[in-house]
C-alpha cells in the first residue's frame, strides 16, 4: 500500500469533479421497466441526450425520464436523464454518483458464462520458454457457468484433450477452477493432470510443463468471462471520460482516499450484507439490521452529499469498537444500505489510515497465492497449485515405457517467502520403481534445494509466487 503521504501529495492536484456521471449498462429494458416498451411513461426520442460514443446515427432511443424505474431510486437524486438504446442494448444515464451505484447494483447482476481454451504445445528442444504468441499444436474450448462442473473432450490425429472442470467467478476476484485434464500429441507423453488455480479474465495462465529432455508438453488455460450473447463481460458496464468510453469497473466506486474539501478527506468501501455472513472472520455486523425502521439513520451533511446525499446508518460505534477512536467533530462512519458502502469521514490521517488497514482487512482479505513448483535435474517439471491444495501430474510413455508421477500439496507463508512442500516423487520402466521420494520441506522462495541425489541423478525443486487477482 502507498503511504498516505504519497497519496496526499497525488490527490492535493485533483479538483473535485462534478457528482454526476454518464455510464451505460448492457442489459435489456426489463432491467429497469418490468412491462418494457409497454411500461407507463417510455417515450421514443430522436435526438440523443447529448453527443457521446454511447450514441449513434439512426439508433433507435427511448425516453425512461419518467419511468419509475426497478430499483425504485428514492434515497439519491434522479437522473439528470436516462435512456434505452434498443440499437446498443444499453441503458445510459447521466445521474449523481450514488444513482450511478444504486443502478450499477441491480443492472450490472447479468446472467454470464466462462469462455475456456485450453491449449497443448511441444516443449522445444533446448527447453525454453515458450512465447506468448505461441501457436498450439492442439487446444479445445468449451464454456461453463460460474460453479457448474462441466467436462469436454476431443481427439484426432493431431492430439487428444480432455477436460472436467468446475469454475466459480467472483467480482474483481478472478476465476476459481478445480481442474482435471488428459491430453497428449502424436509421439509425445500422455499426461494427466489435477490441480486447483485462479486464472485472470483474459490472462492466459501456463500450468503445466512435463518433460523428459527428448520430448514433452506444456499445457496452458485462458478464462474470458462472457455475455450469453458472447460479448465481453468486461464492457458489460461503460463509463464516459475524456470524450471516450472505457470499462467502468466496481472498484471505481472503491477508495481508500479522497479530499472532498480542504483537510477533510473521505474512504469508501464496497461492502454487502452477504460478504459479511459467509466471512466467518468478520460475522455478521450490528449495522446489518433488515427492518429499516429500526435502522439508526443520520442526515448526510453538506460536505459528503456528493456521494451519499441522503441518510445513512450511523457506524461510529462499531467503528470505534474496532479501535479507531474518532475525536469529537472530527468525523464520523456511515453504511449506505441503498448501495451498499462503508464510509469513513474524516479530518485526522490517523484515523484514515486506520480505516483503511481495517477495511482491507475486512473487505479484501488475503486470499491464498498460487505456488509454482519447477523440478529439474533428471527432467524438467512445471505444476502450478494454490497454497493449500494437492495437485498432481502423471505422464506415460509407451516406447520406452515409463511413468513418471509427480504429487504436491505446497502451503506459501504469510510474507510469502516460504514454502511449506509436501512432496511425492516416482518414476517407473517397465513397471518397475527406478526412483521414488515422499517426503516434507520447507523451501525459501526462488532458491532451489536439492531433494533428491543418487549416482543416476539428482532432483532439485523450485518455488515462486502468484498472488491472486
């Protein structure tokens, strides 16, 4: 995390900017207008609202300025004007920030899909890397919903995939994927592989690398989260800057500081009611109460109107229960239940710092990092698994006849410079074991340590870290 200095000396140059933003959501008119274009109040217009990408010439636009919208936006402002694009597929509004989170909260909840390519490659010869742009000698795509197993396969003269996996996606927290895979080329090993990761939308991740110095494979996945029509999840939301539109993602409506006027400065976090049940750490917390009546809600001042214009609940309590003491007149916590963010005001950097290593706690916990594993000496092995979870690699050949298998269960240290490796080791010919080794160490983080050593060879492992998204 930067220090806050550094943070005051970025933010001190940035005027605040108007409360009203014009961002698009790609989801149908029932979204907003449950009768669609038979809802009371919808009206064709022909001139767009105002000269932006998200309009074009001949698109067919529809007037919802006086359409009661779903949600109901009684706690923020109205939209200064928003409108279906039946052309687009978009709905667009120029609305105050807390609207736009409001509207982002329940239009943005589309129906999506796991787009995934696995790909096989010859390792080269001398056993480098390969590019990024490498062309596969064999890959298979197939798509999946978000926690669904799913299993695929296809074989030719050129190769062989099999797949069965289970994804789950989470917000701004990458692609889970239990992994279960065959595969194989003309000539080459047939390998099996089982292993847990988080992939990146759109970042292909390099998995495995089996290899005996004469022949080998490397395996690698990509995950692109997609629309049901195919379109990129990533562009499901737009947001107009600079003339131009770009994705608008949550963690735009995140942050840990921001000066809303001289010497007061505000933090914002998403956070809902459900991350706070299934967060066994954290529990359910005192200001989650269901019935609104009983809610202990405050006026929002002056100062902070911008982005919370209405009530909120009052958290001070709680907040100074987590021991950020705020003085008196000094600030003050709130919850937006409309849209879901915890606040903290302020006129003191003790109390934003602390507010933000509390919500970080809170909000973004650390998640486990993937530990790659490379092995060399008597072959060449690359098998990625998160921290905590067994994975395992067997490969076969039939001319001479050999397997090799290769089991971990590696657990990363909090700073993340260690390793804890259980590891089991074996190679076969002809059915027999030549060599074997089932053993526990701890390793240091890109040193290699040599595990394995006898007159026929020796074997050497290596860790690295991959945080997760």
């Amino acid at each position: 995390m930067k220090t806050l200095l550094t943070l005051l000396a970025c933010l001190s140059f940035c005027a605040v900017t108007s409360a009203t933003e014009i961002v698009g959501w790609k989801a149908p008119l029932t979204k907003y207008a449950s009768a669609g274009l038979e809802t009371e109040g919808i009206a064709r217009i022909e001139v767009p609202p105002n000269d932006s990408p998200f309009f074009q010439p001949g698109d067919e636009l529809w007037d919802l300025s006086k359409v009661l919208g779903v949600p109901k936006i009684s706690t923020a402002p109205l939209p200064e004007w928003i409108v279906w694009n039946a052309t687009s597929g978009r709905i667009i509004a120029n609305a105050h920030r807390n609207t736009i989170w409001q509207l982002d909260s329940h239009l943005r909840a589309l129906t999506s899909h796991c787009h995934f390519t696995a790909e096989v490659f010859p390792v080269p010869s001398d056993g480098a890397p390969l590019s990024p742009d490498a062309v596969p000698a064999y890959s298979l795509s197939w798509i999946s919903r978000s926690a669904q197993k799913a299993s695929c396969k296809s074989a030719g003269k050129t190769g062989m995939i099999s797949i069965t996996t289970e994804a789950t996606s989470y917000e701004d927290a990458g692609i889970y994927l239990n992994l279960q895979a065959d595969y194989t080329l003309p000539g080459q090993p047939a390998v099996n592989l089982e292993t847990h990761v988080v992939l990146t939308d759109g970042i292909p991740m390099w998995i495995s690398r089996e290899s005996n110095g004469n022949k080998g494979l490397d395996f690698r996945i990509t995950a692109l989260l997609q629309l049901p029509d195919g379109s990129p999840y990533s562009d499901v939301v737009l947001i107009l800057r600079d003339g131009q539109t770009i994705p608008y993602q949550q963690s735009e409506s995140t942050f840990s500081l921001r000066e809303i006027e001289p010497g007061a400065w505000l933090s914002v976090y998403r956070y809902s009611q459900y991350q706070a049940k299934d967060d066994p750490s954290v529990g359910l917390h005192p200001f989650f109460v269901a019935d609104e009546n009983k809610r202990k809600e405050v006026e929002a001042t002056e100062n902070i109107k911008p982005w919370f214009p209405e009530k909120f609940v009052d958290i001070t309590t709680f907040i100074e229960s987590k021991g950020i003491h705020l003085s008196e007149n000094s600030g003050f916590a709130g919850y937006d239940f409309s849209t879901r963010r915890l606040f903290l005001f302020s006129k003191k950097n003790s109390d934003l710092e602390n507010f933000d290593q509390l919500m970080s706690d809170i909000v973004h916990p650390q998640l486990s990092p993937m530990v790659v594993l490379k092995i060399t000496g008597l072959h060449q092995t690359r098998l990625v698994s998160r921290s905590g979870n067994r994975a395992s690699q067997t490969s076969t050949l039939t001319e001479p006849k050999s397997t090799r298998e290769i089991e971990i269960e590696p657990t990363a240290s909090e700073s993340g410079d260690l390793v804890e490796l259980r590891i089991l080791y074996e190679e076969k010919s002809d059915g027999n074991v030549i060599r074997n080794v089932n053993t526990a160490t701890t390793l240091e983080t890109g040193k290699s340590l040599e595990v394995l050593k006898s007159p026929s060879g020796r074997l050497e492992v290596i860790t690295e870290i991959i945080q997760t998204p």
